[in-house]
C-alpha cells in the first residue's frame, strides 16, 4: 500500500507539474488519455479511468483478480490525485519536461508494480497478448508505443511525437530501474583448478548458494611428442573440472569477484543478468554485501 502511494504521488507530480501544463505525451494507455485530452480537453482523471477499465477487466479474467482489484484501486487514486492535489508548474523547458516528467512518471509505474498494481494497463494487455503471439511483453508495448506515436505525429505534430518518445525513453529506464534497480540478479559462472576454494568462499564465508556442474577441460597442453607423431593428451581423469555456479545481486558483485581473483587470478568468471528466481538459497535484494 505504501509502495501504491508513493506511486501515484510520484505519477502525479510528473503529470501536474511537467506533461500535462505543457502539452506532453507518454506512450501507453496514460498517452492515449494526455493525447484525447490534448484535443478534447476532457478531464484527464476521467479518460484515465475509462481509457484503464476494459485492461482491468482483462486482468481479472485472464491474470488475476485481486491484481485487477489493486490497479482499479491505484489508478482511480491517480484520477481523484490528479482532480485534487495542487501542485505548481516546474519548468517550461521542453528537454527538462520529457526527461523529468518521464521519469517521475516511471517512478510512479515503477512503485506501483512493486506494490502489486500498475497505473498504466498497456502491460496487462501486453502479458494477454504474449500468450496468444509469439511476441514477448517488451516488443508488445514497443509496437503498441510506435501506433501512438504515429497517431500523435498525424493528428498534433511531429515535434509533439518526438518529445514524446523522449518522455517514453525515460519514464521506461525508471520504470527498469525502480523494479531491477542496482540489486538486479546476476548469476556468476566460474571455472578455476581452485573450485573448492572457491565454493568454500561463496557458502560458508559469503553465505551464498552455489551449484557445481561435473567439466572437462576444452584445451589442455599435450606432452612433446616425438618428430611425426600426434601429441599425446593427458589422462582424462587431469581433465575433469568443478565448474561453481551461483546466483547474487549486482551491488555483490564487484566485491564477489575480487575475493574470487585473490584466490585464483586466472579464474574464468563468466556473468550474465537474471530475470528472476525462485526458491533455492538466494539472498533476498536487501542483504547487502560489504
């Protein structure tokens, strides 16, 4: 609830204070309504909720009823915030309006979906497409962002469309931010001769969950052979490795990696950003470590 709040505050200031006093668009269904009302002048609170409502329906039926209930619930407080709350225009530069307008906007989207609830329902209807496309949710709001866009360049102008695309770049990096933020998952892959030495570090003095996969060396240097004849390898049993797998977050990382070098120099360290987990000994986002 209180991550909800703090979204439609946050969404608020970067409609009442940045878009809407100048004219500005987003993308998603919160740029549907700032296009409509841009050239009805109907009450951006109402188009908000009207413009939301059939993608809340669709949540219920086809994600989950008590998400569809909390974003009813979070974007009908942004609609009564926008009608009530005051709040004074900030700038009329038109670079500082798309970035900082998008980016609070995206804070507020981004605390909203950390609280179980979005503000904007182009996501809801990006996850029902996906199942039914081969599309992934990401290249769904991309497309459905492009047709407002070209809409918005048709009906008011192309320098509108443009700002807009601004305002959509930055509202969606906060957006990634706020969810992912500096604590993004990464899974770290570590091959070394000193992978015991290593699996003891990660466990039992960092805490962390490690998996050990069973390798064989790809490369190794053959003993001299005799003028003629084919190197000779080594025994296979020398050619078996522990490869030590493991998952933290990216403010460990750094600090991970270097007691990792102290131990082996050579190690080959391979990392790569994670979506998700679930289950299995992963450290919550909060546990920091220093």
């Amino acid at each position: 609830m209180i991550l909800t709040v703090l979204g439609i505050l946050s969404a608020t200031v970067g409609l009442k204070s940045f878009l809407l006093p100048n004219g500005f668009l987003d993308g998603g269904v919160t740029g549907v309504s700032l296009l409509v009302n841009l050239l009805s002048g109907v009450d951006i609170s109402i188009l908000l909720v009207v413009f939301n409502l059939p993608f809340i329906l669709l949540g219920a039926r086809h994600i989950n009823v008590s998400f569809s209930i909390q974003t009813l619930l979070a974007i009908v407080g942004l609609a009564l915030a926008l009608k009530f709350l005051e709040l004074p225009l900030i700038t009329d530069d038109k670079l500082l309006i798309s970035g900082f307008g998008g980016f609070f906007l995206g804070a507020g989207i981004g605390l909203s979906i950390r609280g179980g609830s979005v503000l904007d329902g182009t996501e809801i209807m990006a996850i029902y497409l996906s199942r039914k496309t081969s599309l992934a949710v990401g290249d769904i709001v991309l497309i459905l962002n492009i047709v407002i866009f070209g809409v918005a360049a048709a009906v008011v102008d192309l320098e509108t469309a443009l700002y807009a695309i601004l305002t959509y770049f930055a509202a969606s990096k906060t957006i990634d931010f706020i969810i992912h933020g500096l604590e993004e998952y990464t899974a770290m892959t570590i091959i070394s001769e000193k992978s015991d030495e290593i699996r003891y570090l990660l466990t039992e003095k960092l805490g962390l969950g490690v998996t050990l996969f069973k390798g064989h060396k790809g490369y190794v240097r053959a003993e001299k052979s005799e003028p003629g004849q084919a190197p000779l390898e080594e025994d296979s049993d020398s050619r078996e490795i522990n490869i030590v797998y493991t998952v933290l977050t990216r403010l460990e990382v750094a600090a991970v990696r270097a007691d990792i070098e102290q131990i082996d120099p050579s190690a080959f360290i391979i990392q790569s950003v994670v979506d998700e987990t679930r289950g299995g000994m992963i450290r919550k986002r909060s546990e920091k470590h220093f």
